[in-house]
C-alpha cells in the first residue's frame, strides 16, 4: 500500500514528489511517458526565482526531477490508465499494473487547445501545423511560418521561430493582445514578424501532403487573405487534462479541479489537485510549484489525521 501517489511530473507534481519524500512517504510519482510537462516545450524560462541569468525550461525540469529522486520519490515512466478514487484506498492503473494508495494528488497538468478546423486536422504534427516551437521550430531554417495567437505563449513562439525562419506571421484575432507588455514590444521591435490583426483563420490549405497557405479573414471587414507558408505554429492556449478522473471530483464548466479554499483538497478525500489542472488564473510554473507543495502538505495531514 502506497501512502501517496502523484500523477504527473511538471513543476506541481515534482514538487509535491520532493515535499512528500521530504516528509519520508517514500512516494511514486507516475510521471507519463511524455514526462516533466509543459516546460519541456519551452525555452528560455526569466522569471523563475533563484536563476538571475534565467534556466532553460528542460533544465529546470531536469533539475526538478533530480531532486524529488534524491529525497526517495520514484518514478513509472508511463500514463496512469485508470483511476478509481472513491473510498479509503485509491486505486491507479499503469496499463495491467494495479497500484493501490491511501492518498493521490492529481497533477496532470493542461495540453495544447486547438484552432478547431477540418483542415487542421489534415495538416497537424509533421505536416506543417505544430504546437511546440520549441520541439518543431528548427525544420524550418530559411523557411517562412505563422504562429497562431496573442498571449505570452503566441510572443515568445515568434520571437524564438525567428531564429530559424526568414519570416513569421503573428495572426491574432483582435488588434490588442493577452500577451505582457514586454514580450509584446519585443515582437513589434523584431523586423522578421509580421503582425497580421485583427484575422482569424479559414482554412489551412496545402497539397494532401504538407500545408502550403493559410486562408485568413479580417474579423470586421471580412476581407479575406491568402498567407504563403511552410509551417504554422498553434499558440492559443491550453485546456486541463482531467478526462481521467472528470467524474470522480468536482470540476468546474471548463473542466478545471474544484479546490476547497485555500487548500489543494478536491472534492473526494484523500485526493488532491496541483498545478494547471486546477488553476484558471495564474498558470505559472511557480504558481504550480507552490500549488505542488500545498497538495503535499495537505496529503501529509490527511495522512496524519487517519492515523496512516
Ligand atoms: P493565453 O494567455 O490564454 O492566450 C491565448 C491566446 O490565444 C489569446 O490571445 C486568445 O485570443 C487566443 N485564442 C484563444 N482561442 C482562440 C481561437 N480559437 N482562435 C484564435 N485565437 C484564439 O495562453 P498562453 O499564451 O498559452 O499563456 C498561458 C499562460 O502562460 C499565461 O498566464 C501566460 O502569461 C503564461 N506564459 C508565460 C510566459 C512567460 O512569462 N515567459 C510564456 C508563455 C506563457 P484573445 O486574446 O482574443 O482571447
């Protein structure tokens, strides 16, 4: 019998890993095949404390990880299947492998939303459409690309795919952007990236194969334009991964983790919640983290109290 198993290894599951072996639970943090989140993905990460000259994010994440495995966390490198939380033992699925719990802590983070079109479907992962500028943006040296969006992600996306791209349109919806000031001067200051505002987008057009435009339309005038490219790059936010669990606790009506006040506690005892999944504002890998540690804390006292 387990006392505590965590689902996903981004920021909030490695630090409820590191704060649960920490207070000896000996954890194990079923950390998916694709494991240590949505940092992964990311570059240059400035505004985690303790790193002045900044961390890459797979750095960090690394780090991260390599700490929680020192403190005695350990890890199954594959997708927790199925989940039964309801009663005093909790009940995690790895495939055929039956892992039994006393408490779990859900931090299975949030994943890439999509523009929601046929065409994009046709076209996504190694046919032109992507949503990780990070893991794609170098097969496109010299070439000319789009990212979608006008939040942080959407900037950053740009002003990174510009090392490697001869050019690179930011089509956003409005003419104002989600995204931080900062982030967004940098995008303008850039010569290669062309803003193309207030546009949505029609259709992505290519030969079957591989995309070769993107079809957009002016939000108000409805004008509509053919943009000539060879890669497009989806930044428009993210949606919770909770399908695994959506009726064993109480989500909200984006399918977010309801968490009781202040704590990481959800609707179900014994289970807790960190991270993305449950975070609708912040969304920070701080934030996470922070979120990670609560849910340990609060474990720890569930465990505590019922004498385990
Ligand atoms: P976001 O802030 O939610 O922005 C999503 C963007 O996509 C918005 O501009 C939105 O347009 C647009 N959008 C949404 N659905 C769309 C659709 N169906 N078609 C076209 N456009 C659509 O998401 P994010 O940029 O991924 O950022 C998420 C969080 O991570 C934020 O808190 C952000 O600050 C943080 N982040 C921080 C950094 C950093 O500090 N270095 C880097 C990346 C992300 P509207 O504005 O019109 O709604």
């Amino acid at each position: 019998m387990e006392r505590v198993i965590i689902v996903g290894s981004g920021p909030a599951g490695l630090t409820a890993s590191l704060y649960a072996a920490r207070a000896d639970l000996k954890p194990l943090c079923i950390e998916g095949w694709q494991p240590l989140g949505l940092l992964m993905t990311t570059t240059e990460v400035e505004n985690f404390p303790g790193f002045p000259e900044g961390v890459m994010g797979p750095e960090l994440m690394m780090k991260m990880r390599e700490q929680a495995e020192k403190f005695g966390t350990r890890f199954v490198t594959e997708n927790a299947s199925k989940l039964d939380l309801s009663g005093d033992v909790k009940k995690v699925w790895v495939g055929e492998t039956l892992y039994e719990s006393r408490t779990v802590i859900l931090a299975t983070g949030a994943s890439s939303v999509k523009v929601g079109i046929p065409s994009e479907e046709e076209y996504l992962y190694g046919k032109g459409i992507s949503t990780c500028a990070t893991c794609d943006g170098a097969f496109y040296k010299k070439l000319v690309v789009a990212v979608i969006g006008g939040g942080d992600s959407a900037m950053e996306e740009a002003n990174f795919l510009t090392n490697f791209a001869s050019k690179v349109y930011l089509i956003h919806r409005r003419e104002e952007f989600r995204a931080s000031r900062i982030m967004v001067d940098c995008v303008k200051a850039n010569p290669k990236i062309e803003l193309v505002t207030p546009y949505t987008i029609e259709e992505f057009v290519g030969d079957g194969k591989l995309l070769k435009s993107i079809r957009v339309k002016h939000a108000q005038t409805g004008e509509l334009r053919t943009l000539e490219l060879d890669g497009a790059f989806v930044a428009i936010g993210h949606k919770p991964n909770t399908e695994l669990f959506s009726d064993q606790v109480e989500l909200d009506e984006k399918g977010y983790v309801k968490c009781q006040g202040r704590s990481q506690k959800t609707s179900t005892p014994g289970v807790f919640a960190a991270g993305d999944l449950q975070d609708t504002t912040y969304k920070q890998a701080i934030t996470s983290a922070g979120s990670g540690c609560v849910a340990a804390l609060d474990a720890q006292h569930y465990l505590e109290h019922h004498g385990w």
